[in-house]
C-alpha cells in the first residue's frame, strides 16, 4: 500500500484482536511522533507508551468511546478492548499549553504509522484525565491531552458518502460493519 492508500484507508476501529504489539513498533510510533512538527520548535509534547495488561485495562475503564452510537455499542467489549496506548502528554515546563495543531500532527504520525504496520486506532479525548494519571502516577509537569488506543483490527471500518440532510454521525452498517460519512472532495476544496 501507498501512504495515500493508508491514508485514505484509515478509519477509527472501536474492536480489536487481543494479540500483542511489538514493543519496538510502538517505539517507532512514537518516534515518528517525536519528529512531528511543532510550533516554534518547542516539542512541549511527550508520549507515554502503555502495554501491561493491567494499565491498558485500567485505561479502557477511565475513556468513553463512540458518542454518536446508541446504548454504548462503540465501546469495545470484554476481548476486544485496545491491547496498548499510546498517551499524548503535554510538559508544562515547556510550555503551559500545547498547540493543538503540534499534538494533530503527532497524533497523525502515529496513527498513519501504525496502520503501515496493521495496526488499527481509535483516537480519544473523552477521558477521565486524573484518574488515568493517578494510575499511572504521571508527574504534575505533565497534563495528559489524549490517548491513542492501539491494536490489530477487530472490525471492518468504510467511508460511506454524506447523506443529504448532511448527517456526520457514524453508524454500524446492514451488514455489521462500520460506516462513517464523509463529505465529499467536491465539497470540501476549492482550486483557484
């Protein structure tokens, strides 16, 4: 696949195969993060790699996962939860607040480079922030944003076309799958 292919693939996956990932592909997640760019070069933003069953789990129970599905059937149920996490973090040493932009880029470096390695993700801030740095005894200097859970897919995820009453919502399909409206290229850009 190209990068456009994987790019252009690229869908949110809310279940997952419970096989491990390699420690050396999350590393490599991160550091593609790591070489995000960033606004005036600060690189505020550290990212915290979570794999232990135990704190992956403790994780999945302090975040909310699909808001526009009903009676909570985008949340990944027992068996098919993220098997890691990728947390994007803010230092406040650096900088009292990240740019957003600087932590979409990092974010997209991730998710881009794991699904080059299979690996599907769904990218949450609906978290119960303390919590999750209580658990993981995170330093005060660092100010969680959010979390990419990670893992083998579990599900099938397409691009449908927007309907017309302009509806964003995604919704599981006839068949299962998941579906997620897209406005159109025609749309979305302008040539001048």
């Amino acid at each position: 696949m190209t990068t456009y292919d994987i790019m252009v693939a690229r869908r949110s996956i809310r279940k997952f195969k419970q096989d491990p990932i390699a420690q050396e592909v999350l590393e490599r997640a991160v550091n593609v993060a790591r070489l995000a760019p960033c606004g005036g070069n600060m690189q505020s933003l550290k990212f915290c790699i979570v794999q232990s069953p135990e704190l992956v789990k403790g994780i999945f129970a302090h975040s909310k996962w699909g808001m526009h599905l009903p009676d909570g059937s985008g949340r990944p149920k027992e068996g098919e939860e993220p098997t890691a996490w990728v947390l994007i973090l803010n230092d406040k040493r650096i900088r009292e607040q990240a740019f957003v932009m600087d932590i979409g880029a990092a974010a997209e470096n991730i998710i881009i480079y794991a699904l080059s390695e299979g690996i599907a993700s769904c990218w949450l801030e609906n978290l119960q922030r303390p919590e999750i740095a209580a658990l993981l005894e995170l330093p005060e200097h660092l100010q969680l944003h959010s979390a990419i859970a990670l893992g083998y897919p579990g599900m099938e995820a397409k691009e449908v076309a927007l309907p017309a009453s302009g509806d964003t919502k995604y919704f599981w399909g006839e068949q299962g799958g998941f579906c997620v409206p897209k406005r159109s290229l025609d749309e979305v850009m302008l040539i001048k």
